[in-house]
C-alpha cells in the first residue's frame, strides 16, 4: 500500500484546488473540477460501480457487496485546500529516516519547522515524512485522506477474499470554507453510516466537534481629511479596536483548548469610512454555544448605542456538533477503535476543534465520525505528513469495510 499510497498524495497535491469563500457558486473554484475528473477517471479505472460527478462538484461511486446482509457504508474526503495559505504549485519533499532536529523548508526565505514549536516531531525520528518548500501548505488536509480512500478501494477489489458489504465513496468540495456538505446528496449516497478520512496525527478518532457561528461585523465610520477632521471624523478602524477589546483575551483560540470554546477574530478590513470584521464563534455544549451568540450580539448592541447606529452584526450558524447523532449508533465508534487496534495503532478520541463535512453530514441523517489521515500542521507551510500513518490510515478503511461483514 505505501507505494500506492505515496505516488497519489504526491500527484493530487500538485493539482490546486484552494476553495474560496467569497464565492457565491458551487464548487467555489473551478479547479477544484481539476482533481475530481483525475478521480472520477481513476474511480472507473480501479473497477468501482455507479461512478458520477455532478454539477456542484460532488463525486460518488460504489464497490459492490462481496457478502450479504452488511449495512452499506461509506468513506468521505473533501478535494479542497484552505484559502489561507497558497496552494498553487505545491512542491512536496520527502525526507526519509527523520533524525528528530528542526526541519529547514526553505533556507532563502528562512521557513523552518522547528521541534520547539512542532514538539510532535519527537514522535516521527526515524520516520519517513513530507514536507513543503516553505513556499505553500502541503495539501494532506485532505488529499491524504482521498489517497487513503482510493488506494484501500483499489485493494479491496483486489483482494475478493477480504469479505465487505456496499462500499459508497464520497468526495466532496469546499470543505474548508463550511460548504462542503451542503449540497450532498445523502439518498443518493445511499450508506447508512459513513467516516470523513479528514483528521491529524495516527490514532486520532473524533465525534464530537463544535457548534460554529460565523459573526460579520460592519462598521460605518466618516472620512474627512485629518487636518480638518475634529468633531468631525468617526474612524471606522478605531472602532473595530474598541470593538476586539469587548471579548477576553483568555477565549480565544490561542489561549484555548480541548473543550473550551472561543471569539476568534478571523479577518479585518477597511479604512477610516468604513470596515468588517468577521469573528469564528465556537463552542462544542450547545447551551453554551447559544449564549455565546447572545453574548456577541448584546456586546455589539452597546457598542453600536455608544457610536450612534455605526456598528451592525449579522450571526449565522455554520454546523452543530455531531455528537448526538452518533452516540445513539456509538457502535460505528467501536468499530473503529477496534480496528486500529487490531492494526496496532492506539486510539486517540478527542473532540474536534473545528468541524468537517462529518458535523453536517450527522444532521442530515448519515451519521459519520472522523479519521485520522496521517497529518500535522494543517492550513500552513510547516504542514507536513508521515508515510507510514498515510499507510495506516488506508489499512483502516479495509479493516472497517472488514470488520463491519464480521460482526
């Protein structure tokens, strides 16, 4: 498999497909067509069934039931990359028997991955790992997670003798932006359960995610030119400092972790006449994601009364948690973990902080958990992904497919 395994990551990577979520049209990007016409071809060349890729970029196939009276289930990866750090000519190197010190990406530009802030690295000495050029993400987040997919199907195909119910292959586009799910067609799908290969580190297996409201703050401000601007000038950037002081500091992604939730500040811009903020809300209880809402909007209310109407806010829900769709079918779970362990690899179950298609995909009726892809460092150029847990991941989809006929 490691060879399977290596050879795609490495192709699909270098195709760019960074989602944009400016966009009002599905896909977001056109070029994310570019990957999935490369995988809806290698689909049908693998031997998969009911191969189709549609208008919105969603692309689906089935590997028929060896066996009988299994639940169909399903495998889910996204073909987008994050728009927050450049996915354009992608130039992967692979290192080979990590020695454990601080990794150099790019001496010209002085992009180095240091163990100080990569403590993970310890974990990988003596591994064989990719890495950027310093110059762009990497791409396994979440072209690792279709690698996987793709080459466990083709070994599935064959190898007959390994017994599996209906197999549904799902991928999906823009996921990154929060949209990936939102014109999947469950129905067609047609598994009952399903797992997004969308995660980090090996053994990483998560059910829970958050809750997530993006907030768009508008400021109105009053241009006048400086030399003439007392009384008379209302500095809309001004405000949106006053604005950022109205949230602890201790609730925010940088001073969080596990379950506690955050105001994240995610983009500013303007000038003195006018500008937005868009804040990340999150939280994975849902009584506490409410009043976080309630809090941000009543925070905005004051200030909007002290600068006379100037600062408005529009709130929308992006995703829920997932967890009470799955833990009525908790049995998905333990399949998993049995499975890994059965593939000597050590279950880690933390909440996500964040979410994936997984968090929508749950609430429309397909309840779906989350697997590791072999990765760390997503959504920047210090990304970076070990072979051997790319391997595993890949080796998981068949025990599922497995152990699902066997239970």
């Amino acid at each position: 498999m490691k060879e399977k395994v290596l050879e795609r990551l490495l192709r699909y990577v270098k195709i760019d497909t960074t989602s944009d979520s400016s966009s009002t049209t599905c896909p977001s990007t056109e070029k994310q067509f570019d990957l999935a016409r490369v995988l809806e071809a290698e689909l049908k060349e693998i031997g998969l069934q009911d191969v189709s890729l549609d208008e919105h970029c969603y692309l689906m196939a089935t590997l028929p039931a060896n066996t009988e009276g299994v639940d169909p289930i399903g495998f889910i990866a996204h073909m987008d990359t994050n728009e927050d750090v450049s996915g354009t000519n992608v130039n992967p190197r692979i290192i080979e028997n990590y020695d454990g010190k601080d990794i150099v990406l790019n001496e010209e530009l002085g992009i180095v991955t240091t163990v100080e802030d990569t403590p993970e690295l310890k974990r990988f000495v003596g591994e064989e790992i990719i890495v950027t050029d310093g110059t762009t993400l990497l791409g396994g987040d979440d072209k690792a997670g279709i690698a996987a997919i793709m080459t466990a199907m083709e070994y599935l195909v064959n190898h007959p003798e390994i017994k599996h119910g209906e197999i549904k292959v799902g991928f999906t586009p823009d996921e990154e932006i929060g949209t990936g799910a939102d014109k999947f067609d469950v129905e067609k799908f047609g598994a009952k359960y399903a797992y997004t290969l969308d995660g980090g580190a090996e053994g990483e297996l998560n059910f829970e995610t958050f809750s997530a409201a993006l907030a768009t703050v508008s400021i109105k401000g009053k241009n006048v030119h400086p030399g003439s601007a007392k009384n008379k000038m209302v500095n809309a950037l001004y405000i949106a400092g006053k604005v950022m002081e109205l949230f602890p500091e201790d609730e925010r992604p940088e001073t969080t972790e596990g379950y506690e939730g955050f105001y994240h500040l995610n983009e500013l811009s303007g000038n003195v006449d006018g500008a937005k903020m868009i804040y990340l809300i999150r939280d994975h209880d849902k009584a506490k994601f409410e009043a976080r809402k309630e809090f941000f909007a009543a925070k905005i209310a004051e200030i909007t009364e002290k600068y006379d109407g100037r600062v408005s806010v529009e709130i929308h829900d992006q995703y829920y948690n997932m967890r009470d769709e799955i833990e009525p079918v908790m049995h998905i779970v333990d399949i998993a973990t049995e499975a890994m362990k059965e593939l000597d690899v050590e279950p880690v179950v933390i909440p996500i902080r964040g979410g994936t298609d997984g968090s929508k995909l749950s609430k429309m009726g397909l309840p779906c958990p989350n697997l590791f892809g072999g990765g760390i460092n997503f959504h920047s150029k210090n990304e970076l992904l070990v072979v051997s847990s790319m391997v595993k991941a890949s080796q998981l989809v068949v025990k599922i497919a497995e152990k699902f006929a066997t239970r």
